[in-house]
C-alpha cells in the first residue's frame, strides 16, 4: 500500500467514486427536502456533514498506505477504549486503564512489525497471541498493587475493553497487511455503513414488530430482516473487487456484515442501555462518540479476516 499504488489502484478509484456519488446524491436528495419541500431534516443533515468528513477521511488514510492505515485505526480504538473506560467508570483506576492502553498499543505494534519467519507484513502469530499476555499484565496489577477490594469489577472491564474494542478492532487495520488490502478494508468499511443506513430505512418503510425492544426500541424486524437482504446483495455487485472469491465467500461476506454489523451494534447497545447512557461520547455530531460509530466493524472485522485467512491462507 502506497499513495502512488492506491491512485492507480482500480478497487481504490472505484469505491472513491461510489463514495462521491453517494455523498451527492444524499445531499441533493437533502437540499429538496429541506428548501424544496420545506422538511425538518436537522437532524439527518447533521449526520450528512458528519460523512461529508469521514468518508473522505477513510480514502485518505488508506491512501497514505500500510503503516498509516494500522496506526490511524489504532487510533480510533484507543478513541473508543477511552470512551468505554469514562462511560463505565474504569476511567477512575488510571493503571488498570494504562494497561489496556499498553495492550492496544502492543497489538498496533504486531500488526506493523513482519513476520520473522516469512517475512510478509504483520505479524500474524503474535497478533493472534496478544490477549494472553495482556490479559496475564491485568491479572497482574491487583498483585502488585496489592489490592483486594473492588479489583474483580475493573479486571472484568479492563479485560473486556481490550479484547473488544482494543483486539477485535484491530483486526480492520491488520487487514492492510493482507494481498488485497483496497478490496478488503474498504469493502467492510463501505458494506457495514451501507448496512447501518439499510437497517435504519428498513425499519422506517417496513419495520412494525420490535426486534430487541429492551436493547435497542428502534430496532425492529423489518429493519433487520432488510438491512441482511441488501448486505447478501452487495458482495455480489462489488464483486469485481474481489475476482478471487467464489460464491461460497461472496455468500459468508455478506452474512458476516449483515449479522454480525447487527450484532455489533446491539452488543454495545447492551452496554449503553446498562449504563444508562444514549451515545458512548458526542465527538461526532449526528452519530454519537467513536463507539458508536465503529460497533459494527468492530465484530465483522475479525470475523471477515479469518474467513479470508481460512480459505485463502494470507497469513
């Protein structure tokens, strides 16, 4: 990956030019909502300017390369660890909390560093290795604090918060390691979002029976059901992006998006709706904190890399 292979890259110009196409269609579909016809369309405008940031934002890291593209999403892991630790209260336990820091940063490093063996960009055994050591660091702190009280409630969070958000996460940047980095990073990144937005005008035109009212009261079996239908679909019209995939991968990449982004919103919805709280942060207007925004990628990211990893041997 490279700003001069990205720029001559088909799969890169490609979905750059879906991403424009789709950001000007919106904002004129929009604009004659709000000054033609006189709607109030606020808030859904305060969600388009917030996408008229990110997803310019997406093409430019993958297109300064490998080591940008890990590091920035690392980023925004640490962004979303840090949320997490606020929202829940591990915030207030800074070495626990350091910790956790440490082991995503440790991951980072393993998905920069080559492999000793063979060579090739990321190391994928140390990757995948990871949560040992860390979880094995957290178990460590009480013991060398030598605390007792309330210690099994911030190793359970801190625990949690790195194997989630830290390690799961990371697997989106590990991909810009693999053969096909453009097809697969922008594909999941394009294809949960498209699924986010399908589940929402799904649910709005069709959804009447809830799907999980106590987790998430918007959500409804229409939205669901509609938003699985269009992800299966999706793999198959980009498929020229990856030529090497054959039905059966074309079929598990577009049930991993259209389940599991699904599940990865109502996973930590289960965590907000705990907590008490709407949004995990207000860092982007119209779409919440961080965490909010990268749910869903969250549980497709690993789940989408081992499939590729499983029939295709990358690593």
């Amino acid at each position: 990956m490279s700003p001069h292979l990205a720029i001559h890259d088909p799969v890169f110009r490609l979905y750059s030019i879906i991403a424009a196409a789709i950001l000007f269609l919106a904002g004129a579909i929009l604009s004659l909502m709000r000054w033609g016809l006189r709607k109030n369309v606020t808030s859904i405008w305060n969600t388009y300017r917030s996408w008229l940031v990110m997803a310019p934002l997406v093409l430019i890291i993958v297109l300064f390369g490998r080591i940008a593209t890990i590091i920035s999403f690392a980023f925004l892991g640490l962004l979303g660890f840090k949320e997490y630790a606020r929202a829940t209260g591990l915030y207030r336990d800074w070495i626990m909390t350091g910790a956790v820091y440490l082991g995503i940063l440790m991951v980072t490093i393993t998905a920069l560093l080559h492999a000793p063996r063979s060579g090739l960009p990321g190391w994928y055994g140390l990757f995948m290795a990871t949560p040992i050591y860390i979880v094995a660091l957290l178990l460590v702190v009480p013991i060398l604090l030598n605390r007792t009280q309330g210690q099994l409630q911030s190793l359970a969070l801190a625990i949690l918060g790195f194997l989630y958000i830290g390690w799961m996460f990371s697997h989106l940047g590990f991909l810009a390691n693999s053969d096909h980095p453009y097809a697969y990073l922008l594909y999941l990144v394009f294809a949960v979002e498209l699924n986010d937005v399908a589940a929402f005008t799904c649910g709005k035109l069709f959804g009447k029976r809830k799907f999980r009212s106590n987790i998430s009261p918007n959500k409804t079996w229409g939205g669901a059901l509609g938003a699985l239908a269009i992800s299966m679909i999706v793999p198959w019209l980009l498929r020229p992006t990856f030529p090497h995939f054959g039905p059966l991968q074309l079929i598990y990449a577009g049930l991993i998006v259209g389940i599991g982004g699904q599940l990865g919103d109502l996973s930590i919805s289960v965590i907000k709706r705990d907590l008490g709280v709407k949004d995990m942060g207000a860092l982007i207007p119209g779409h919440g904190g961080v965490l909010d925004r990268i749910d869903s990628l969250i549980y497709t990211a690993p789940l989408f890399l081992h499939m590729v990893d499983y029939y295709y041997q990358i690593w």
